[in-house]
C-alpha cells in the first residue's frame, strides 16, 4: 500500500536542518515522512570552537546517521545543488533527483576571508592556527593583537568572546605588555542586544583593559598595519577577523548577490511553492544557531499544517540569546524586541548556548547525559530545552 504521508526532505544537517526533523517528528509523525540529505557524516556543534584554542572547551561532534535515524529520519549523503519546484525534484552534485512534496532549504552559510592578511577564525578548523599566534604572543613575539568584526558581520559575539578569553589566557600565563583590542563597524559594543546589554559589555571591556574602536571597518593587515576605513591606520603585531558570509548557489532557487534567500514569516521561499528555508540561508541579518532552530520551529509548523497535522502554523518571531564566554564570569544576553537584559545569572532555563526547542534535549538524550537540572534561579524564563553537557562543567554552555 502507497505511503499516503507527504515526503519532506530536508537539505542539509546543521542546526536547522535537525531541528526542522525532530520538530516534524514532534508535531506531524503520522502526517510526514523526513529525509535529510547532507554530504557529512558528522553532526558538528560549534559555539564552543571560540574556547579550544584557549583550552577552556571543546567542539562536540556526533555520528550523524545515528543522530536522523534516532530522529525518525533517513539519511542520504549527497550535496543538493538544483531545485524544479515545478516538478517538485531535487537534484543532488551526484546527479541523483530526489523527489519530494516540501524542500526545506537548511544549507547554512559558507565563511569566506574579510581581512587580506589577517588569521580568518571559522571556527575548529582554525583552532591550531590561533593557538600558535597565542604561543607567540606568551613567547613575547608579539605585544599587540587586534580582534576585527568585517563590514556586514552577521553574528560579532564570539569576537568579543575570542578578545575576552585572549585577556584571560595572557593573565594566566603571566604575560604582560600585551594590547589586546577590537575592531568593529557596531555603534556600539553587541548593540544587536540592545542598549541595556551594550553598556554593560562595554564596562566590561573597561574593567579588562581592552580597547575597542566601534563604527570602524577593517580593510586589510599587511606589515604590522592595519588598515581602516577613510584611510585611517592601526598598528597590530597580528589581527584575527571574523569571515563574512555567503550562501552555497542553488540552482532554481531566487538567491540575492550574497547567495542568501527570501522568506515569508513562515519560512517559505518567495516566488515558490512548497520550498521553504530556514538558518544561515536566509536573508535574516543575523546568523546564529538558536535563530536558525527558531527559524526551522516556524518552518515545520507550516509544513505539518499543510500535511493536515493538527497544527497551527506560527510566525517567525525571533528572540536573541546569547551567552558570551569572558574567561571568568559568562554574561547572558536577552533581547527581545525592545527589551535588553544582560547579568550573570541565567536569563533563560536550562541556560545553553544554542537553544533548540526540540534539538539540545535530543542531544542530551542520545549522548546518555542527565537531564535533571536543580531549579532555576529567580528572573529566568523557562525555555522548553534541556542542555547539553561538556566535560569542563555541569550543565555548561555548548
């Protein structure tokens, strides 16, 4: 007898892309079937990859066929490159055509270099190179270091989080004489939380003797110099940048010059029916992990809506947290349209650092780790997540 479910297939296995699956499993298993095409075999959670170099954290990794199949899924390796909306067919780099009844676009953003001249942090992948420059700057080669957020930088927090734990890291070892400052085109420090949240990161960086130069845009680093815009200098023994963005070209899908993608609140992908985005992907300014999972939450409601699960389909409205590592005490960021928060204790509950409705307890679970938490403190508001664990601390940011 023919499956009478709609066939959702999923492109890409990120943040978006799980959430988007245990979200459908949650909410329309009788109505869909999910299938996930993504070309890695691992599940890679990124947000500590700014504390390896500094030894204080580690990037999580989980086989990801155990990950979808756990999730109710199947998996396909294989990088999508072509949409035919019309014929409702995806066509994989291998040439294989994967039909489907919804497409839903989680491909994420590719990081590409900024600053000519400059270490470009991505992520893990550049942790031995910053833990270099950091044995050069305790050896005393180096006595001047600058942290820069490129022009149109989606998502600056973990270049405060890089300079923070810079100053902590040269403190530990004793290192002294050193400049550590940071290069931003913000107004203001981490305005995107609001002016609560700004000034106290800006007495923050203060308090630890970091320089900051806001509204600056970086050109280039060549020869201890850096360049800024209206043709200002910086002197620097060394600068590390933060990419710029750009979405992978999808054939058949309406992309702007930086490869990104409309959407309605509801995640659909303007112009097309039955394809929907969510992530990196889109055109949404900013490009963090607990977005993209907010994002993939809307995504799936209107898709099992359209399965004729019973369920309402719920508008994109976004909520931005961010916990900022600082070396000692974190700090929680909250904003949520007008509102600015920031302290020391939690803002939301379990405190992660991604929060995913359905995605960070999927991950406490699969990994064997407790998910009994003490009760919350007073002012943090219930986020129906549980978190993930790292061996440095009980119930850490991840």
């Amino acid at each position: 007898m023919k499956d009478s479910r709609r066939h959702v297939v999923v492109a890409g296995a990120g943040v978006a892309g799980l959430e988007t699956a245990l979200a459908l499993k949650a909410i329309a298993r009788e109505y869909v079937t999910v299938e996930l095409v993504a070309p890695e075999s691992e599940f890679t959670y990124r947000p500590l990859a700014v504390a390896e170099p500094f030894q204080v954290g580690e990037v999580r990794r989980f086989p990801l066929d155990r990950l979808v199949d756990a999730a109710g899924a199947e998996l396909r390796n294989g990088t999508l490159v072509g949409v035919d909306a019309d014929e409702k067919r995806a066509t994989l780099a291998d040439g294989q055509s994967v039909a489907y009844d919804a497409l839903v676009l989680a491909l994420g953003a590719q990081p590409r270099e900024a600053v000519p001249g400059a270490l470009t942090f991505r992520g893990p992948e550049d942790r031995a190179a910053l833990a270099g420059l950091l044995e050069r700057v305790t050896a005393g080669e180096l006595r001047r270091l600058a942290f820069v957020a490129p022009p149109g930088a989606s998502w600056p927090l973990p270049l405060y989080e890089l300079a923070f734990l810079a100053g902590e890291y040269l403190a530990e070892h004793l290192t002294r004489g050193v400049d550590v400052l940071l290069v931003t085109p913000e107004e203001r420090p981490l305005l995107l939380f609001g002016e609560a949240a700004s000034t106290a990161i800006a007495e923050l960086l203060e308090l630890r003797g970091i320089h900051i130069e806001t509204a600056t845009e970086a050109r280039s680093w060549t020869d201890g110099v850096l360049s800024l815009d209206a043709g200002r200098e910086l002197a620097a023994d060394a600068v590390v940048a933060l990419p710029t963005l750009e979405g992978p070209p999808i054939g058949g899908i309406p992309q702007d010059d930086s490869g990104f993608v409309a959407t309605d609140e509801l995640g659909a992908v303007i112009g097309l029916t039955d394809v929907y985005a969510a992530g990196d992907l889109t055109q949404s300014r900013i490009k963090q992990g607990g977005l993209a999972a907010q994002q993939a939450d809307s995504v799936a409601t209107a898709v099992a809506d359209d399965a004729g699960a019973p369920v309402q389909p719920t508008p994109y409205k976004p909520v931005l947290r961010g916990l900022l590592l600082t070396g000692l005490a974190p700090r929680f960021l909250r904003s949520e349209g007008a509102m600015s928060v920031v302290g020391t204790q939690p803002l939301w509950w379990p405190p992660a650092k991604i929060v995913g409705r359905y995605l960070s307890p999927f991950l406490a679970e699969q990994l064997g780790l407790a998910t009994t938490l003490p009760e919350p403190p007073h002012g943090a508001v219930p986020v129906e997540v549980a978190l993930d664990t790292s061996d440095h601390a009980t119930w850490s940011a991840v």
